[in-house]
C-alpha cells in the first residue's frame, strides 16, 4: 500500500495538469513503514523525454540522482515515480511496462485539459512482469481520517 498526505496529492496532480497536454512526471519520496510507502514529498521533474512528450516521459538520470542524494541525507528515499496519461485511462502502457523498476510505485494519473479523470497506483511484478494494482490511501493531515482508492 502507498500512503500519501492530500496535500501533497494535490501538489502532485497541479504538477501533471499543468504538464497537459504532454506527459508531466515526478518524483515520490519518503520511507517504507511495516511494509507501507508513506509519501512524505513530491518532487516534480521536468519530462526529459528526446520525442513526443505526450505520450512519453523520462526523468533525467543526473536529475534523479541529484534527488537521490539530497533525501538520502534526510533518511529518505526514492519509493515511486508519478506521471500523467494525457486523455488516456490511469492504466500502465507498453512503455511504461518496458521502463519500470520492481519495487517501486507507480501513479498515473489521467488528464483531460485541466481536470483528473482518474488516478491509481501501480507496482510491476518483477518476476512476472506484469503491474498489479495498488492500493493508495490518502491521508487528510491533522484529522487522521483516510480514503482509498
């Protein structure tokens, strides 16, 4: 399961509207907890994709080592990337299952113009290779309640 602050959802998904109509992408960072991902920030990246950005993305290696590195100091890590499918269900793709890492979540997002249609985490099975769904809970901070998706 990925737990993730409204907040920082909300951040996330400004992020990929703003991308529209090409793919945004970015950074989920924060710490594994009795086997949860809890997401304590979202760092949005540039899409460093060299072709057509609205139905791909890349991070840029140098960029994300430079994150890497900056959270590792803060005892933090890397647990997923985010990224957005424009006018496309929040399923992975063919590409997105060619560049994925086992371990890590996925959240793809479904953008139309400036609204989300949908959104849903992913993990790759890496000895399968195929995603399976996640579930996300979504925290609202300071009141302890949570809804999932």
């Amino acid at each position: 399961m990925i737990r993730i602050p409204r907040r920082l959802l909300d951040e996330m998904l400004n992020h990929l509207i703003r991308a529209y109509p090409e793919e945004g992408c970015g950074l989920l960072v924060g710490r594994v907890v009795d086997g949860v991902r809890v997401v304590e920030r979202v760092v949005p990246m540039r899409n460093a994709f060299n072709g057509t950005r609205r139905t791909r993305y890349s991070i840029d290696p140098l960029e994300y080592m430079a994150v890497e590195r900056e959270e590792a100091q803060r005892g933090r890590i890397v647990i997923g990337v985010f990224h957005s499918h424009p006018d496309y269900p929040a399923i992975p793709s063919a590409y997105d299952l060619e560049h994925a890492f086992p371990g890590f979540t996925y959240v793809i997002a479904s953008v139309s113009g400036n609204e989300v249609r949908g959104i849903a985490a992913w993990r790759l099975d890496g000895v399968l290779r195929r995603f399976e769904q996640e579930p996300m809970e979504i925290v609202e901070e300071g009141t302890g309640l949570s809804s999932r998706s």
